[in-house]
C-alpha cells in the first residue's frame, strides 16, 4: 500500500496530466474547421477537467491540496507541447498526431498509477478513467488514420 504522501503524489501527476489533456484538446478544438470534430474534441477536453475534479475530490478528503500546473518541461514529458507547431501548421493530420500522442503519456501515466498499490475505492476511480482515456486514444487515432488517408 502507497503512503500517504506517494498518494498524493500519484494524484498530483494524474491531474496534471488531465489538465494538460483539458488543455491540449481544447487547443485542438480552437484549430479545427470542421465542426464535429471540435465538438468531439471539445467533450474530451470537458472529460479530461471532469477527471481531474474527481482526483481533487480525493486529494482534498485527504486534507492536500493540488499542485498548480506543471513545468513547461512537465508538459513536454506529458506530450502536448509539439501541439502547438501542430496548430500553427494548420494541419490536421499533424494535430491529430500530436493528440494521440498526448494521449501515449496518460495512458503511461494511468497504467503506472495503477501498478502502484492504491486504496480499492482510489484504484477503481483510477482504472476507470484509465480505461476511458483509452478509449479516447482508439478514437484519436482513428481520426489521426483518417486525416491521413485524406
């Protein structure tokens, strides 16, 4: 069983990489043309704050409070930086990619929380939202496949 401070830990990490989610996808949003995707990518952006809400919820029961948001080098090990060449490229597939590849470094980042050894009612909250940024990613890259084919 984690300690106490390395729950916190874990919980800190997860919303970072949430917010960071949040703000990648609602980045990609901004740049899209087409409608429905900014809509699709808007709802992950929106899942991605709901997640990490949820995680605060936790922190605070235990009487901690979140850390602000990472580095700039955080976010680069988090994988949402290149986003933004991304978007000033104006290309689609290229965000696409870069959204995906956002995605590789939450779904890293859940998978480690959950090997660690956390409470039963800390582990279901972690493994579900685990399993929903996976299926974002499945979605994503089969958008990032499409634009690719375009």
């Amino acid at each position: 069983m984690q300690t106490a401070q390395e729950v916190e830990s874990t919980l800190n990490y997860l919303i970072e990489i949430c917010r960071d989610g949040q703000n990648g996808f609602e980045a990609a949003a901004k740049a899209m043309t087409d409608t429905s995707l900014q809509a699709e990518l808007i709802q992950y952006s929106l899942q991605r704050q709901r997640f990490a809400a949820d995680l605060k919820l936790i922190l605070d029961s235990m009487g901690e409070s979140p850390h602000e948001d990472g580095s700039a080098a955080g976010a680069l090990h988090r994988g949402w930086i290149n986003l933004k060449a991304a978007i000033a490229g104006n290309n689609r597939y290229a965000v696409l990619v870069e959204c995906e590849r956002g995605e590789d470094s939450a779904i890293k980042a859940y998978r480690e929380a959950i090997s660690n050894t956390l409470s039963a009612g800390l582990e279901t909250l972690v493994e579900s939202q685990c399993e929903q940024v996976q299926r974002v990613h499945d979605r994503v890259k089969e958008l990032r496949d499409a634009a690719r084919a375009k």
